[in-house]
C-alpha cells in the first residue's frame, strides 16, 4: 500500500469515531431533554437526508478539488452540526447537519481509493478502510456509552477551565464537546493527504449537473456487474446503517440494558463486522465478489432471530456472527461497485451515485422502523419485521442476478474479465 493509504485511514478512523460516538451522545441529549422515542428512532434517518438531497453535487464536488481539502471542509462541517447542538439547536436538526458533512465526506474518501490503487488491491484496500471503519464504530459507540454515562459524564461537567466559561449543563453536552475535540483530529490528518495526481474534474452548471448525475445513475444501475454490486451495498447499509437503533432498543427489552450498556452490544457487532471484512480481504477475489450474495439473506434472518434471545452468553456470540456475515458480505461488493463507478465515471460521482441509494436506504428502512415504533408496535415484532424485509429483498437481488448470468452471459464474462486484469 503507498504511504497516503495510511493517512487516509488515521483520518477515517477519527471521523467515524467522532460520527458514531456523536450518535450516542445525541441519542441521549433527546432522552435527558424528555423527547418522544420516535425522535430517537428518527436521529439515523435524518442524517441520511443530506447524502439523498445533495447526492448529485458532492460527487462533482469531491472531483472538482483534491479530495484531501474536500475532507478537511467536511469535518469542519461536522463540527458547525456539534455547536448547534450546544447551542440549543434542537437536535434532530443539528444532528442533520452533521449528516451533510458526512455527505460531502464520503465521496471524497472512497472516491481517493480508485485514484491511489490499481484494481487488484480495491478489496485489500477496502477491507482495511471497512475494518478499521468498524473499529472507529465499535470504539464510537463504547465512548458514547461512557461519556454519557454517570461516573465519567459528572467527572467532565466537573471539569473547570480558568479562561474559559462553557455552558454545558448536561453529560450528553459534555460528551458533544468532546467530540468536537475528535473532529479537529480527523481535520488535521486530512490536510496531510497527498495529492494523487489526477486530473481535477470542472462542475457543470446547475443546469447540467442533474442531468449528469441522472445519467450517472442510470449507468451504474445499467451495467450488469454495478448493477447488482449496487442494489447489494445499498441494501446491507441501508439495514447496517438502522441496526444499532434497532440493537439498542432490543437489548432494553430483552436484557433490560440501559444506553451505556446497550452501546457495548452495538461494539460486539462491530467486532464481527471487522473480523468478517479483514477475512474477506484476504480470501475473496474481484471477480468473484458476486458470490457473496447468498450472505444478504442469512444477515437478514439472523436480525429477525434476535426476538428469540435473553441471555447475554447467546446474545454475544449470535451478534458476533452477525456482524461477520455482514462484514464478509460488504466488502467485496463495496470494491466492486467501485471499481465499475471507476470505469464507468469520475471517481466521485461513482461513489456519490452510490451515496445517493444507500442512504436513500437508511432513510427508508428508518422511516419504516421509525413509522413502527410510532404506532407503539412491540420492539420484538419491529426487529422481525425489519430483519424479514432485508432477507427477502436480498432473496430478490440473488434471483436478479441469476438471470443476468443465464441472458447477458457474454457481457458478465467480458466485465469479469475487466475486473480480474490488474492493467486498468
């Protein structure tokens, strides 16, 4: 791996960090604040807003400037969204925010990747991104839950500074302040991104752009190898992205465990999901990415399952494994998908492309999630319901991609030729 891989990943690590231990603390601030539980439910959704509404001008944008800078200003944009949620802004709002930095982010972050390595190392790349991304989340989550919680949460409000006077009243507050800290951390290491080299990428006008990114669109959805590469990433992280509100609200119920514990279990998936992504790195081949498939439905019936768990000694190893079959599905996929956004467009409005129906995803099945929990529907009948409805929509990709091989034989095998070849 050249030595910007690993700058890359020191600034992923603190973004997510921050991004998933804000999470927690916001997650926190509308319980301390009195907030209805929809609003709880609806803190994921709404930060996928931003990737589905500006999914058409952040891919041109992370092509337009090197991609370092265009992290950089992400993260300072994510640190605007935490003092609006010191400042009093109500925090589903503020919370949104975050969520348009993260937007901005994402393009730029796997969008450098195409740009730095040849095909051949996309899925050893994307397992060391994925892995230590589910580091960053399994940590996030776990510092959230203690920074929150009672012992450390009144140790940081006891905190006194001589120069300056913070209105902090609450741990969650003080837990955001903490993150703002993480942020500037990640920012630092984004300015020390190299530049790749590759030509920067004019943004159309406005009156072009739309249309550009329709007919991005439509391409990666008509090409037979995006398309199902595709419908998978959008699928897993459209589930992944809502299972730890569906975790946390899960484990209250069957284990009676509060936020702080809860977060813990939402780590232990993590700790699967790295174990399955690093394992997938080494075992699995571009051109074989398809394989996986078949994993989707099992993920899906394995989080409908979690209704028949009450004790912690099954519930760990059950959610190790489940986040190991996501882990081993994810990756190869993501890095096919990839690779073919690559050969098909700039690197950024691949990904963007990809940003669009992924988080289009997350915002509904947490829509859906969020809708249930609104009508005070059973947590356990919610969980087998959301785990049911992934299995069968993965049921119906693994079908869709069947008859891709049995009518365009000749045209998958030319793309698996493609993806296989180190020359591109």
């Amino acid at each position: 791996m050249q030595r910007g891989f690993y700058t890359i990943m020191a600034a992923q690590f603190f973004s997510s960090l921050a991004d998933n231990a804000l999470f927690v603390a916001a997650y926190q601030l509308l319980r301390y604040e009195g907030a209805p539980a929809w609003q709880g439910a609806a803190l994921i959704p709404l930060f996928a807003l931003f990737y589905v509404v500006l999914a058409p001008f952040v891919g041109a944008f992370a092509d337009r400037f090197p991609k370092g800078r265009v992290m950089f200003i992400a993260n300072l944009i994510k640190v605007i969204g935490c003092l609006m949620l010191l400042f009093g802004t109500h925090p589903l709002l503020a919370y949104s925010v975050v969520g348009l930095g993260a937007a901005a982010y994402s393009p730029a972050k796997y969008g450098i990747l195409t740009e730095l390595l040849p095909p051949s190392q996309l899925v050893k790349a994307n397992g060391w991104i994925e892995g230590l991304t589910i580091l960053s989340i399994i940590l996030g989550n776990v510092l959230g839950g203690v920074l929150v919680g009672p012992k450390v949460g009144d140790w940081l409000l006891d905190l006194d500074f001589p120069v300056f006077e913070f209105d902090i009243a609450s741990a969650p507050e003080a837990a955001i302040a903490c993150m703002i800290a993480v942020y500037v951390i990640a920012a630092a290491f984004n300015l020390r991104i190299p530049h790749t080299g590759v030509a920067m990428q004019p943004i159309p006008s406005p009156v072009h752009l739309l249309p550009e990114f329709w007919n991005c669109t439509k391409r990666l959805w008509q090409d037979k190898l995006g398309q199902i590469s595709l419908a998978t990433t959008t699928l897993f992280w459209g589930a992944a992205g809502n299972l730890k509100v569906v975790v946390i609200a899960w484990a209250a119920t069957a284990l009676s465990y509060s936020v702080t514990e809860a977060t813990t279990l939402v780590g232990v998936v993590g700790i699967g999901t790295a174990a399955g992504a690093v394992y997938a790195s080494m075992r699995c081949s571009l051109d074989r990415a398809t394989n996986v498939i078949p994993l989707g439905i099992g993920m899906g019936l394995a989080v409908a399952a979690m209704i028949f768990i009450n004790h912690l000694w099954v519930a760990v190893p059950f959610l190790i494994l489940l986040g190991g079959i996501g882990g081993y599905l994810v990756v190869p996929m993501n890095a096919l998908l990839q690779h073919r956004g690559h050969m098909l467009m700039g690197a950024g409005r691949s990904i963007a492309v990809q940003n669009l129906n992924e988080q289009a995803a997350i915002l509904a099945l947490g829509g859906f999630y969020t809708l249930m929990i609104s009508f005070e529907l059973s947590v356990n009948v919610t969980v087998a319901m959301f785990g049911l409805l992934v299995a069968g929509f993965m049921f119906v990709i693994g079908r869709w991609h069947k008859a891709n091989l049995v009518n365009h034989p000749a045209e998958l095998a030319r793309l698996l030729a493609i993806a296989k070849s180190d020359k591109h």
